[in-house]
C-alpha cells in the first residue's frame, strides 16, 4: 500500500545566534513528519556569515 504525502511538511530552520546579534539569519530547508514530530525542530547547523556552528530553530 501507498503512503500518503499529506503528513509531510517543510520546515525552515533560522539561526538563532545571528537572530541576537542584529544580522541576516542564515535558514535551511527541511521536510518533516507531522505527526512524528509535532514539537519545533531545533539542530546545530554550520553559520556561514559567523563562521561556527550555531542553534537553528523552526519558525512558524
């Protein structure tokens, strides 16, 4: 049997580092399940404009 896309989402994750320091945050893209994962997504992603490894969260 199929699965069903409908569950399926895409999520933008924001720096929040760069979000305090008054600078463009820099975002990735990424699908998830909703109802796997109901709560914000959060990863240590690499900022490029900082240069390290930064907390990113969902927005929305």
């Amino acid at each position: 049997m199929a699965k069903k896309k409908g569950d399926l989402v895409t999520a933008i994750l924001e720096c929040t580092e760069s979000k305090d320091l008054g600078l463009a945050p820099s975002r990735y893209y990424t699908k998830k399940n909703k109802k796997k994962h109901p709560d914000k997504l959060e990863f240590k992603k690499y900022n490029p404009k900082l240069k390290k490894y930064t907390v990113h969260r969902e927005i929305k």
